[in-house]
C-alpha cells in the first residue's frame, strides 16, 4: 500500500472539492461513541454508505469515537478519505495516518476552513460542543448566502430534537427568519441522508 498523502494546509485549502473526481462530504461527528450504541451503527453505516456511493469522506482526522467510526467504516468499504487535524489534536484524537490524504495545520480555523473547502455537502452526527461550533459556523454562512451547500443533521435517537428546539425558539422570539430552518435538513437515519445527498450531488 502506498503512503497517504500528507499536505500542508495552504497548499490543501486551494484544493477545490469539484476538482476531484468524486463529490466529496463533510461530516462533523463526536471523538467520543456517546451513550447511545445507535450513534456509532450511524457513524458506521455513513461510512459505508459514503464508500458504496463513491462520495470522498471529509473529517477532522481522527481515530477515536464517531469520527474513527466513520473513517474505518469507509476505508473497509473501499471509500476515499480526507482528514484534516490540527497539530495540538494529533495526541488527543489519535491523528489516523492511514488516510488517502492527511492534513496537519496550525489551528481549529485552519482545520475548518480547509474541511469545508473541500466538501460538497455536510453531515452532521451527533457530538459534542466540537460539532455544535462546526454546524452553527456553516449554518451562519449559509443564512449570510456565502454558500449554498447542502446541510444534514442526522438525528439519531432524536439526539438533535433539543437543537431543532432551539433553532424553533430563537425564529420564535425574533432573532432569526424563518427560512433559516431552510437552510438545515433534518433526516432520521443513514438511509434517508444518502437518498438526499444522491439527489443533491448529482
């Protein structure tokens, strides 16, 4: 097996998803599996659905919890991965060397930036403050129109029901338009996103 390519963030940020030959997703999820064991069968069987489809999976480069879940998954479907970790995660969330390309950089706002430049779409399992701060960062882009790309909450066991909530509760007490809730699409499982993004990235 050849080496997974290692490249510098600033070199990697100029890289544009639609460069590639396949659509490319983004999926935000925990390091940790979470209480419920349904988390991880999603985290799994998006990986697997990502590989079947011939979507590029694109992660924050780590080997624990959902986000390891979801990159092996994908691997041992024969998927193409892209990680992305920045330096003072490499320990913590046990930085996964084997990817089809592996990004190291300076800071979380490289990290993100150079993710969400090479997607297409993004997912969103269920996770901690971590996947909050990268959901509502894309979310307020996405309402200020600097893009137009595909949002998912994957609600797993109802794991989101209390942020769809507050998302209801602020267009409720006039801090948002309604058509914000336009910009996020709910799904209940791994099947219903991949019949959504199929039709999305077409």
């Amino acid at each position: 097996m050849s080496a997974p390519a290692k490249t510098s963030a600033k070199s990697s940020a100029k890289t544009s998803a639609k460069a590639s030959a396949k659509a490319s997703v983004c999926v935000y999820c925990g390091s940790r599996f979470g209480a419920d064991p349904a988390y991880r069968a999603d985290a799994e069987a998006l990986g697997a659905k990502l590989a079947e489809n011939g979507w590029r999976l694109v992660y924050g480069a780590g080997d624990v919890g959902l986000m390891g879940a979801v990159a092996n998954a994908t691997q041992a479907a024969g998927g193409e991965t892209f990680g992305v970790i920045p330096v003072h995660l490499l320990q913590r969330e046990v930085g996964k060397r084997d990817l089809s390309a592996f990004i190291v950089t300076e800071n979380m706002h490289e990290r993100k930036k150079v993710m969400y430049m090479n997607s297409d779409a993004i997912v969103v399992l269920p996770g901690g403050a971590g996947s909050l701060d990268e959901f509502f960062e894309v979310l307020t882009w996405r309402q200020l129109g600097l893009h137009q790309k595909p949002v998912y909450l994957v609600n797993t066991s109802g794991y989101w029901d209390p942020l769809v909530a507050l998302i209801d509760h602020v267009i409720d007490q006039g801090f948002a338009e309604s058509s914000l809730k336009g910009y996020v699409s709910v799904v209940p499982d791994v099947e219903t996103l991949a019949d959504s993004l199929r039709a999305d990235l077409c």
